[in-house]
C-alpha cells in the first residue's frame, strides 16, 4: 500500500471518528433537550394542577394560614411547604382569591421576600390591614427579618387527633 493510500485511510479513519463523536454530542445535546422538554411538562402539569380545587390540599393550606398569629406574616411558598405541598404556591393563592372575603386571613400571606402581590385597591387593603395589627415595612415590602412566622406543621396538627 502507498504512502498517499494510507494517508487517505488515515484520514478515512480520522474523519469517522470525528463523525462518531459529533454524533454522539448530538444525542447528548438531544439527551439535555429531551431532559428539559421532561421537566417542563412536569412544570406545566404542576401548575394546571395547582389551578384546579381540591379540598384535602385546600384544608391543608387553610389550617397553615390560620396559624399565622396577628402582626406576623408568611409567603404563598412556605404556607404551601409547611402544608406538604411544596411547590404549590399558586394553589395557595387560587385559594385566597376564591375563598369568601374575610373567611382567611388572607392579609398575613404574601409573595416571597414580603412582597404584596396584590394590585390596586385590594394592594392598599393588604398593606394597611398589616399596619393596623402592627408589621412594619422596608420601603414596598414587608420587614420580612422582625415579622416573618415560622410555619410549624407539627404543631398545627398536634391537636387534630385528640377528642
């Protein structure tokens, strides 16, 4: 065999070998794809699921809301954890707004951070409702370091099994 035959095999056999390995980061680039197409329907089950009633969740979130005590405050993401329901936030905040007024305090629940979620009116009410039971504020949000409540599951249900 010739010097310009082994040479051409040589590179042949380079070029196949590039071929094999930008073939397989494409299927690890399609891998990562497929993997995140995964995750984010599972988001997006999540979050219809968290938009539709269900009334043991809905108790559960209800229970945790009313153990905020007057002139402290918690978010829409820990009163949904401290429920066993972590990552349903929004379920949380569905609740709040199609419950009956003044049925929840629903005035101690905020977005993260001690951030009002509300808008207009219903963001004055909020804010002032908090001011009359005592929580201060950082400019537009709540001081989230003196008047944040710990949610404590334990202790919410402690009773629930005693007659």
């Amino acid at each position: 065999m010739g010097s310009a035959q082994a040479h051409f095999l040589e590179l042949a056999g380079m070029r196949s070998m590039s071929t094999i390995a930008k073939s397989k980061q494409r299927a690890a680039r399609g891998q990562i794809a497929f993997d995140q197409l995964s995750v984010e329907r599972v988001k997006r089950r999540l979050l219809r699921d968290a938009l539709r009633p269900e009334e043991q969740r809905d108790e559960a979130f209800r229970r945790m809301i009313f153990s905020i005590p007057a002139g402290r405050v918690s978010t829409y993401g820990r009163v949904a954890a401290a429920a066993g329901y972590p990552r349903y936030h929004r379920a949380v905040a569905r609740l709040l707004r199609s419950d009956p007024p003044d049925q929840l305090p629903w005035h101690r629940v905020l977005g993260a951070g001690g951030e009002i979620k509300l808008r207009g009116a219903a963001a004055q009410e909020q804010r002032a409702r908090l001011k009359l039971e005592g929580v201060k504020f950082k400019g537009d949000r709540v001081d989230m370091d003196r008047f944040e409540h710990e949610l404590k599951p334990w202790e919410v249900y402690a009773g629930l099994g005693r007659d």
